[in-house]
C-alpha cells in the first residue's frame, strides 16, 4: 500500500554520522570514523571494505578505489552471481552499477552535509559472461544541488563491457524522509 501500513516494522536505528545537529548513541562511535574522518588521499575504499556487509557481502564486491569522483569496484564470478543458463544475472549487473555510482554520489555529498537516495538505474546488459572477475567503474555525468547523475560500466577479465549503465540520484538535506523514516546511514550491525 502507498501509505506504508503494510510494510513490516523495523527495530534497527539509522543515524547519518555526519550531521552535527544529530545526538550520536554509543553505538554510533563504532563507526562514526568512516563518516567524520576523511582518508588523506580521498580514498574510501579500504573504509568499505572493512564495513562491508549486506548486500556487497552476498556479492563479493570489492572496492578497488572510491572517491568522489570515480568508484572503482571488482568482484569474482561465482555461482551465486548466474541464472539458470550459468550466466551473470542481470540483477548482479545492476545492483553493482548502482552501488558503485550510489558510494560516488554519497562522498560527493557529504562535502555538503547532504546523503543520496537513487532515483533511476537503467543497465544495460551488452555481453553475457559465465567466469571471471568483473570490474566497475563509475564518474559523475552531472552533480548539481539536488540531483546527480553517474555513468557506469563493467567489464569483463578480456576487457569486453559487460553492462553499461546510468544512476540519477538525489540529494537529501539532514532531516528529509524517505518511505516514512528519516534518511540515515544505516550502522552496520556487528
């Protein structure tokens, strides 16, 4: 239902690190560093790694480099990643162009106290692969004040595109809602 009332419940607790106004928990200092602290190079990738979990986890995605302006991300085909004719499901293909293109825009946004939530993800699939590592890269096409747009694309280990795709986000002030909860970044739970 559009009104959410038949969405299950959820008792985990988001909190977006960076925002000053915001009281922080004792849970939150466990990794309040990823958000407040920038790496001297602007590399985020090995902060992560470390905390990946979710979604990356089931995937194996690896970040190679993640800066504001480039994301750069790998991952071993395994069997969790085809569909039924051995193939690499689509689904791997776009949710990996998203997640890359998605970590792009959050960085950029938080040099101005803001997060992102995407819009659209339109992937294209261009050439089917069954083994190997697949590599990701994404940049920014467009960033403005409240909307940003990514470009991506993933090869394969030969160096043929594999997917093709762009991600249009938009940028959230500290305190916007989104599906009826206040937009936070989700503490990893331990």
């Amino acid at each position: 239902m559009r009104d959410g009332t038949n969405l299950p419940s959820s008792s985990s607790r988001f909190t977006f690190l960076s925002m000053p106004d915001q009281p922080k928990s004792p849970a939150d200092s466990a990794h309040s560093d990823f958000f407040t602290a920038s790496p001297k190079d602007g590399n985020f990738a090995a902060a992560l790694n470390a905390r990946a979990g979710g979604w990356l986890a089931a995937m194996g995605i690896h970040f190679i480099s993640a800066t504001a302006d480039e994301v750069v991300a790998e991952l071993e085909i395994g069997p969790q990643h085809h569909q039924a004719y051995g193939i690499v499901h689509g689904g791997v293909y776009s949710g990996m162009i998203e997640t890359i293109a998605s970590v792009g825009a959050a960085l950029w946004a938080r040099q101005h106290q803001q997060t992102v939530v995407g819009l659209e993800n339109q992937t294209s699939f261009l050439n089917a692969v069954r083994e190997g590592k697949l590599r990701a890269v994404a940049k920014p096409l467009m960033r403005g004040r409240r909307t940003q747009v990514w470009a991506a694309q993933i090869t394969d280990d030969k160096g043929r595109i594999a997917a093709d795709g762009k991600v249009r986000l938009i940028s959230l002030e500290a305190g916007s809602a989104v599906a009826g909860e206040t937009v936070r970044v989700k503490a990893v739970k331990e």
